[in-house]
C-alpha cells in the first residue's frame, strides 16, 4: 500500500513537505479488527502539532491523519459487525470513558481516559 509517512519531527516553515510517499506492506487486521482501504483521509491541526512536536506522535515512522472514509476489504477471525464492501468511517475518538461529567456532555475529548485513532499507543 502507498501511504504519507512522517519519519522526522520537524516544522512547517522550514520544511512544507514533510510527509513522504511510501510503499509499505498491506496491513493484516487483528482477530477483533477489521481492514479498510481508506478513500478518503482527513489531516486537520492535531497533525500539524504533531509534525512540529507540539503533541509528539506515539512513535516515528507514522501515518498520520485520523478522520477516515473507505471500504471494508478483510476481517479479522473474530470481527463480525462488518462485511468485506461495506463502506464505513473511522473517527478521531478512538474511546473514551463514556461516564464522567465530559463524556455525558459531548466532550469526550476532555475524558481523562481519551484515546485518539492512531495517536494514542497501541490504538
């Protein structure tokens, strides 16, 4: 697969392209994973704060960009809500606690236990 790689932290105004095209080996998905070939990926600020090392990402070479469209292509052996076709997004909230005061008023990013997609480790 052909991605858009972050390998350095660096910052914009010396360096305005520091993504780089890189073919990389198809992901396998997890037994509670599924894959998607993504159509279409949003970059918003939270990645140009990571290029810059403002929110450092979790680990380097990464893919940034978290506001995902595509299609369903493999499911893991024990991933069964979705089907290979199926079109679906992944959001930027990864998970959060779902209970205290910030998660029961829609700012789940405010949740102490917030995980963003792709952002946090291990998501």
């Amino acid at each position: 697969m052909k991605a858009m790689v972050l390998n350095k932290l660096t910052r914009i105004s010396e360096n305005q392209t520091p993504l780089e095209l890189t073919e990389l080996t198809d992901p396998v998905p997890g037994e509670k994973e599924i894959l998607i070939k993504v159509s279409a990926c949003g970059v918003c600020h939270t990645e140009l704060d990571e290029i810059e090392a403002r929110t450092p990402p979790p680990r380097l070479p990464i893919i940034l960009g978290h506001q995902v469209v595509g299609t369903v292509v493999e499911l893991g052996s024990q991933a069964s809500a979705h089907q290979p076709g199926d079109r679906g997004g992944v959001a930027w909230i990864y998970s959060a606690c779902g209970k205290c005061k910030f998660c029961m008023t829609g700012n789940e990013n405010l949740c102490s236990d917030f995980k963003a997609t792709g952002d946090t480790p291990s998501t």
